[in-house]
C-alpha cells in the first residue's frame, strides 16, 4: 500500500498514513476528526533522474511549489 499526505481541515495538521487508493475517511491522529483531505505530494516533483531535488533542501517551498526557486533554500 502506498502512503499519502493527508491534511485536517480542523486542526490544518499535515500527516502521512499508509492506506488503500480506496480509503475514503483517515481521522486525524491529533484531533480524531474525519475532515481530511489527501494533498499532492511534494515528494516527486523536482525529482531528476539521478533522483535529487535540485537544490531543494526539505523544507517545503511555498513560493513555486515546483522545488527549485530561490524560495527553497
């Protein structure tokens, strides 16, 4: 099974859970709440063929959200 990040619409906590292409409701393991919903995945944007992030250093980029400007260091 493949794992997801998920987002509480309650609490705006961002978590991730290994779970079926088919699971509909993912409570929240902060506040329980089923108000969830499933983001896209930073994780292969940016992804070259030698697998980096060009220059992406983990931190989330909220200026491009494409991993590579000058926001992302």
């Amino acid at each position: 099974m493949p794992i997801y990040e998920f987002e509480c619409l309650d609490c705006k906590l961002k978590f991730d859970e290994l779970c079926s292409i088919n699971t509909r409701e993912i409570p929240c393991p902060k506040c329980q709440s089923i108000n969830t919903k499933r983001l896209i995945s930073m994780f292969g944007i940016g992804q070259g063929a030698g697998g980096g992030s060009h220059g992406h250093t983990g931190t989330k980029c909220t200026s491009c959200h494409g991993g590579h400007c000058s926001g992302c260091h």
